[in-house]
C-alpha cells in the first residue's frame, strides 16, 4: 500500500510542477521522500545532479 501511495506522491508531483504550484510540490516532496524512506543528506553529502536532469 505504502509503494502505491509514493507512486501516486510522484505523479502529483509532475502534475503540481506543471501547473506552476511550487509551494504545495516542496511540501509533497518532503512528504514522498519520508514515505519513500529516502535518506536525509547531511552536510558532507553531494547532490548528483545528473538525476534530476531529463538529459541521459
């Protein structure tokens, strides 16, 4: 039930980012990446940019 929740987070947050509603994203995004169990940076970590880009 929880991975059907995240993939349901993922795709309103494409549909947010679309319509312009950078507020509301921030906050779904914080809540998705709680449910998706994905670690909290710390201050030494590096952020791989290539990810976020739509770019192979």
């Amino acid at each position: 039930m929880r991975d059907r929740a995240v993939m349901l987070m993922r795709e309103a947050l494409e549909l947010l980012d679309a319509a312009g509603e950078s507020d509301a994203a921030l906050h779904l995004q914080w809540a998705h990446d709680i449910a998706a169990r994905v670690p909290v940076l710390q201050p030494d970590d590096e952020i791989d940019l290539k990810r976020f880009l739509d770019e192979p």
